[in-house]
C-alpha cells in the first residue's frame, strides 16, 4: 500500500517556515551562548533547550532542563527525573523505546496499537505518541512530536520527568512525560559506523558523521549526519517484516552568547500490525506465543518529515532568551486483521480494517527568559514564556470487511482473509477530524535563601479543539484554565536534599472516531489532575551514584479508559505509592541502574467500578541492570553485565474480569571495547533479551486483544569510532 503525496504544504507547514526563517537570521543580531566542545559522539550535552553542559556521568544522570526549563543539577531539582543515557542505552543495545524504559521507575508498557506506537503507563496514566491526538506526553527534544515510534538510531539519551507537567508543556497527562533528546551537532570532528545482526533476521547499520564546517558571520558553523537503515522479519510465525530507514542531518551556530541548532528528520517506517492473543475463561488461550491470528499483510506504514529549530541568546549576564521551534508532517496507513468472536472449540471470527490516508500536521513555537537576579539576600531565578501549539490530524477514510470465520486458533488456516476484502465504508466527508490549538503563557520563580530553595509558578492556557467524523460534528469546543505548581527543595549537605512538589495537569478529552463496527464515542468531559511528592536524593561515591526515593499520590478526573476498541470514561482514579531509583557507578568497574515502584492505582467515584485496580498498571515493578568492565591486564576493555525486568500482575479493563499474570524476563550483555594507538575506538557486543525465553503479557486491550511479550532474542553489534 502506498501512502499518498502531499501536494503542497498546509498554512501550518508556511508557519512553521516562517518561524525557523525568524529563527536563522538572529545570529546576525546578538551573540551566542558559549558551549563546550564535546569530545566524543557518546556525550552530546546537557539539556533539552541547548546542549551546553553534561547529561550524564555514565549511568548517573546529573544535568536536566525537562523540569524547570533551565538547566539544573539533578540532585538540586524538587522532582523525580530519572534518565537511560547514552552509556544505558549502548550497553543494552537498544533500539526501541519500549527497552529503554525498562530501567525508569514507574513506566510499563500500555496498549500499543498492534505493536506499532509508543504508549506506556508513567505513574499509573498512559501516555501515548502524539499518532493520537489523545494521552499526550512523549515528547522530542522537549516537544510533542508525531512520531508512532520516537527513538531512534539519533537518540542521545531518555530522560523520565514524573508527576503532572503542564506548567512547562501544557496539556499532558498526570503520570510525568518521557522526552527522547536528540543528538546534536558537534564541534569537533566525530565518525561512527555501527552494524547490528540479529534474531529473526535482523540487519540494521548506523552511520554518525560530525564536525566542524568553518567561520561564518563571526561565528562557528558544525554539522551532524545521522543515517540508519533496519530490517528484521516478524518473530512470530504469520506476520509482515519491520523496515525503518532514517536520515536526520543537523547544523549549529555559535560565537560567545549566541547558538543555534537547526535539524530535519525524514523517517519511512514499516511495521507488522499484530493484536496479540486473546483471553478464554480468563486466562490466554493455550497456543504458542509465536502463533498469530492476523495474516502477512497486516502493517503500519508512516512516512513523517520533521523540522525543528533551538535558538539561545545570552542578552546579558543576567538574561537568557531562548526560541523553539517546530513542525511535523506526518502520513500513515494501515491493515489491520481483528478478531471479533471466540467460542470454545477455538473457532475464531476475524474482520479487515484498513484506515487510508492519514495525515497529521503538528506545529510549536515558544519563546522564553531565564532572569537570575537577587533581592536582598534572596537569590532569583525567573522563568517566564509563551507557546503555541497546533495539531490538525484527519484520516480521508476507512475500508472493512465482512466478519468471517473458518479459522481454528488450534489448527489455523491462513489466507482465508485478504487486503481486498475491505471495502471502503460511506462517508459524507473525511472519516474524521482531529484539531486542536493551545495558547499558553507562564512564569515561575525560584527563590533560594542559603539551602532552601522554594519555587511557584502558573500557566494560563487557551484550548481549542474540534472533532468531526463522518461529516458529523463530535466536539467544538474552548477553554481558558489556570495551571499552578509550587516546590520547596532543602540541601541537607552537599550531597543530600529533601523536596516537596504540587503541579497539575489538564487535557480536553478528544471523540474516539468509528474503528470497524464500534461505533465513534465522545465528546467527553476534560480530564484534570493533581499531583503531590515529597522525597530525598542523595550522592554516594563522590557523586558518581544517586539515588532517589519519592512518595506520591496523583488524582484524575474524567479518565479515559479503552476495551475492544470501545472508549468510555470513569469518575477518577487515584495512583498513589512510592519509588526508588539508583543510578551511576558504585566502583570505577561496576556501573548500576536499578528502580522499584510500589503503584496503587484504582478506580475512584463510580458506582459501578469503584474500588477497582485501573488497567495495565502492575502494583509492582523493578528493574536492575549492571556491568562490570576489567579495567587493566591482558582483558582489560572486556566487560560483562546483566538485569532482571519484573512486574506483577496487571488488570485487563476496570470492571476487573481478568488479570493477566506477573513476570520477569532477563537480559545480558558481553562487550569488549579499546582504543587503538591512533585513538580509533572500536567496540563488539553480545546482546541477549528475555533470556530464559519467559512468555509474558505485557499489557492488554480488553480480551481480545492481548499483548504477548518478544521471546529470547539475540543481537551482535560491532563499531568503529574516530
């Protein structure tokens, strides 16, 4: 199936233009903020505005813009944040987001459309790529993006901000936000070439090219390149294969108080399109985790083109001002096979769904100050800004098949299904229409008097939103709300602190348009949350590890909950517990990361499911990893590591009928890596996941539609660096 061409570019795509036009000539009219050059491709900067101090010392995270908008040691931050470097994600070679969450507290994999989004619980409440106007709160490079699948092979680092968050980025969920920080150029010269076989005929190969291009306009110029090509057949026994190809060249600029960063993605994804297992008298039905019930031509096709632009400007020495920018252009397609029926021979009934045509056009802009003054004996540090946000997503149409059976689960028979069986189904206009636009406005400050630091901060947003499906008008509607936060963070000592923090979230509830024969649902009532922390952080090993234990309790309004494609609401739900989180380098051989959560989340305010576990969310859940390198004699550079990943059992809808059982999968790497005389790096590594080949169900969509974990898969990495 072939995606259709835009013709030419919507008003949104020539604002988004115009605003990284404004962006490129500001060079000319003040001066950039100095940046450190950064030795190596493996540490790309700090922050999620502008790439001017560490991210990470090797595991340990210690500087971070995602909570306040400045940048500021973890470890000083009255918040949890939690992060997979870069040294993370290579040691556990990974190559999607769903594995690089597994070490972050309080994150589990949710409902993904057929394994073809990202979509995970923080917290308790889903956040889902911005694919879906709904559950907002995977961001890139501290924007909402439109990509199914976020991480990729530009990927620098996952950075986990828990709690509400709409202060900073508005509409978002209660849970936290997950922000995938893109690499940047560099100003020294930095190649890298990756190749990865693996399980299941797996290829993928990386290039990363970086340096400096020359003088321009009194500044510094650089460039990066990052182009990734990946295949891999489907693991299980039906199914269509997985292909993704990247290209994502960037540019900077700086001099001494200016820099600029301007970036493109193209990214052309296949994906199999898969609806798990099914549940039979409550428990998965008793077949192999590799049998599928879809066929081969079941897939998701994307093409997206994202633009994006990151201007700072130190005004003065006590003024920083910073422009963001952003636009996305997004178009997807799928095929889909459905179960519909199950009886207790195994009979199964299955349908075709296809949406054509998808389309969605994501435009940002902001623009914010950071003043550091003081009053007294008062130390300031005032964050001010406005944004906005537009995103307009309609899918021309949808094609269905009749319902048909035939096919035994036991004894399956496939090809009885075909992709021309769907027939395009009547419409008086597009199948639907998602729009939506925020304006915000918000300021906080924080104020420290020796080792307190006490900060308060409010938005005010404007929210529009309209839905149409099928030519029918589901939802019209505006809004003005305020959103406040407040924390107070105390320095213990040095190396300890203790904090406080409330925030809030608001989000309008969008229609769910038709998915075969359910029919469109909404409009709904907007959901609002709360959220309250307190907790400790504190750095052991002269600050190579730290450590994070937080207490919280979230409460949400209005909370949209889907089974089988049918989308309602319950009154709220309250997510309360605990987490703690350890990260860094408890001797200069042995690197840890290591997070449990403690989450109980259930149904509040509904006469009919009150009391009620919320769905997909495990009341338990902890992962540790580790690595421990020989540092010196004749294996010096060889290193071995291993984790476990467990979770308790998980809820399948809110009336509770179902749970699908606890698990623990284990994961192992061996790697060698060294420096040869001309400082070439090269670096060969075993990666094995699911080790012990455990069959688990990560989460589920009502009980038809189950999600079946991947068995043991291996994947042999070798690169080169110079």
């Amino acid at each position: 199936m072939r995606l259709h061409r835009t013709r030419r570019f919507s008003r949104n795509a020539a604002l988004g233009g115009l605003t990284l036009a404004i962006l490129v000539p500001l060079p000319a009219l003040a001066q950039a903020i100095e940046q450190a050059n950064v030795p190596t491709g493996d540490t790309t900067g700090a922050e999620i505005i502008v790439q001017a101090s560490r991210s990470a010392d090797g595991y340990r995270p210690t500087d971070s813009y995602v909570a306040s908008g400045v940048a500021a040691n973890v470890l000083n931050t009255p918040r949890s944040i939690s992060m997979a470097s870069q040294q993370v994600l290579q040691d556990r070679g990974v190559v999607n987001l769903e594995q690089a969450i597994k070490t972050l507290p309080g994150v589990s994999q949710d409902n993904s459309f057929g394994g073809t989004q990202d979509s995970f619980n923080i917290r308790g409440f889903r956040v889902y790529s911005s694919v879906a106007s709904t559950n907002p709160g995977i961001l890139i490079d501290g924007v909402r993006g439109a990509m199914a699948r976020g991480f990729q092979a530009n990927t620098d680092r996952v950075e986990l901000l828990s709690g509400p968050s709409a202060m900073l980025y508005g509409r978002t969920e209660p849970g936290g936000v997950i922000n995938i920080v893109r690499k940047q150029p560099l100003y020294t010269a930095y190649r890298a070439f990756e190749g990865n076989i693996g399980s299941y005929g797996q290829y993928r190969a990386v290039g990363d090219l970086s340096g400096p291009i020359g003088q321009l306009a009194g500044g510094e110029t650089a460039y990066r390149l990052v182009v990734a090509g990946e295949k891999q057949d489907y693991w299980r026994n039906v199914g269509h294969d997985m292909r993704n190809l990247l290209i994502a060249p960037s540019l900077g600029w700086r001099d001494d108080k200016v820099q600029l960063v301007l970036a493109y993605e193209y990214n052309d994804s296949t994906a199999p399109m898969d609806r798990g297992t099914i549940l039979q008298n409550g428990k998965p039905v008793a077949v192999p985790a590799k049998r599928s019930f879809s066929e081969d031509f079941s897939r998701y096709h994307s093409v997206s083109h994202f633009v994006r632009g990151n201007l700072d400007y130190a005004a003065t020495d006590w003024l920083t001002l910073r422009t963001r920018a952003a636009y996305m252009n997004y178009l997807t397609s799928d095929v889909q096979v459905n179960a519909s029926r199950l009886n207790a021979q195994g009979d199964l009934t299955r349908f075709v769904l296809a949406n054509r045509h998808g389309r969605q056009e994501n435009t940002y802009l902001q623009e914010t100050g950071v003043a550091t003054f003081a009053t007294g004996q008062l130390k300031h540090e005032l964050l001010f800004g406005a944004d906005y946000r537009y995103q307009n997503r309609r899918q021309a149409g949808q094609d269905m098949s009749d319902i048909r059976g035939g096919f035994n689960i036991y004894n399956p028979v496939y090809g009885q299904l075909s992709e021309s069986d769907a027939v395009a189904q009547p419409s008086d206009g597009p199948f639907f229409i998602n729009r939506s636009r925020e304006w915000g406005v918000f300021a906080q400050d924080s104020v420290t008097l020796g080792r307190l630091t006490a900060a308060a901060g409010l938005r005010w947003s404007h929210i529009m939103q309209f839905g149409a499906a099928q030519g029918e008008v589901s939802d019209d509607s505006s809004k003005g709300v305020f959103l406040p936060s407040a924390s107070l963070l105390y320095r213990l000592t040095d190396r300890v602190s203790v904090y406080g923090s409330y925030s809030t979230s608001y989000h309008p509830n969008a229609s769910v348009p038709a998915a075969g024969p359910v029919p469109a649902s909404g409009p709904f009532a907007p959901e609002k949350g709360e959220g309250w922390e307190a907790g400790a952080k504190a750095e052991f090993f002269g600050g190579k590890l730290l450590t994070t234990a937080a207490l919280f309790r979230i409460d949400k309004t209005n909370v949209l909950t889907t089974s089988d494609d049918v989308t309602s609401t319950v009154g709220s739900v309250r997510a309360q517990g605990g987490e703690l989180t350890v990260s860094g380098q408890v001797t200069p051989a042995f690197n840890l990361i290591a997070s449990y959560t403690y989450l109980d989340a259930k149904v509040r305010d509904d006469p009919t499911l009150g009391g009620n576990r919320f769905v997909n969310v495990p009341t338990n859940k902890g992962s540790i990893f580790g690595t421990y390198e020989i540092r010196s004699g004749a294996l010096k550079g060889l290193a071995a590591g291993s984790g476990v990943t467990a979770s308790s059992r998980i809820a399948v809808d809110t009336a509770n009928a179902a749970f699908l059982p606890g698990y623990a999968t284990v994961d192992a790497v061996l790697r060698y890596r060294a420096r040869l005389a001309n400082g070439m790096i090269y670096r060969i590594q075993l990666n094995a996941r699911n080790l012990l080949d455990k069959n688990y169900y990560p989460y589920a969509n009502g009980v038809y539609r189950i999600g079946v974990g991947e068995p043991r898969t291996v994947m042999l990495t070798g690169k080169i660096e110079f």
